[in-house]
C-alpha cells in the first residue's frame, strides 16, 4: 500500500471499477492496455488484471502460427 492511501481508498477505487464492468471488459478486448485503464481509475495495474481475470473476459489475442519472422527465401 502506498504511503497515505488507505484500505478505504482502494476498496472506494475497485467499486468504482466493479460499476464501470460493462465499459472496462469491452476495452480489455478491444485491446486497450490494461495500464492504461488503471491509470484512468486510479487503481494498481496487477488488482485490475485480477479482477478482469475473474470476470473471465479474453485479454490477448491468440498468438499466430506458422514462420512470421521467416523471409519467404528462409520459409522453403
């Protein structure tokens, strides 16, 4: 906890989160980093990925398959 915020605050800062899940979960799958959206509510980034990860909401994308670093001479 840092210096000068108290429990009250972070419960205060993850309700608010709690209101806004409809909003926060379509922006996590749009892609928008999860930094920034704890930077816009004043919450810690690893509280926020917690309580998006228990909503169950997709967060990255799929990695892609297949030789995307390889030059087309390399892929034979």
């Amino acid at each position: 906890m840092r210096k000068g915020t108290t429990r009250a605050d972070y419960a205060r800062r993850e309700s608010v989160v709690l209101t806004d899940r409809a909003q926060i979960s379509a922006r996590v799958q749009a892609n928008v980093p999860i930094r920034r959206i704890a930077e816009e509510y004043g919450i810690d980034r690893r509280t926020l990925a917690r309580i998006v990860d228990g909503w169950g909401v997709p967060r990255r994308p799929p990695n892609r398959k297949g030789h995307a670093n390889l030059s087309p001479c390399k892929r034979q």
